[in-house]
C-alpha cells in the first residue's frame, strides 16, 4: 500500500518479481492511465501480469 499515489513506485510493485508480489489491483480509470504512461515512460514494451489475480477498474457517482 501506498500513502499517495505514485505511478513509478505503483509499477514497480506490479512488475517486481520479490515477495510478496502485488495480485490485486482496483483503480477508477485515469490511475490506469497513469500506470499506462508511466510505462512508456520508462520504456516497457510488455509487462507481464500472470501473477495477477484480480485487476479491477471502476468509479461511481457521488451522492449527496
């Protein structure tokens, strides 16, 4: 867990083979965004996210 949002460090923890490895991810949209960018950023053709089990996106209205 992160107490702010860093795209590098979020990635890193994604694609780091060390245990325990990240396998659950809930983000809305644009923290996909970021991610996607971050790795262009750093030049990632692929990444692998076998080790993945769950990756959700997904954001909801605020009521009042």
């Amino acid at each position: 867990m992160h107490e702010t949002f860093n795209p590098a460090a979020v990635l890193q923890d994604l694609v780091d083979e060390k245990e325990p490895r990240a396998n659950v991810l809930m983000a809305v949209p644009t923290v996909y965004v970021k991610l996607m960018e971050e790795a262009e950023k750093q030049g990632l053709k692929k990444i692998d996210l076998g080790h993945m089990r769950m990756v959700v996106s997904g954001s909801g209205t605020k009521f009042r």
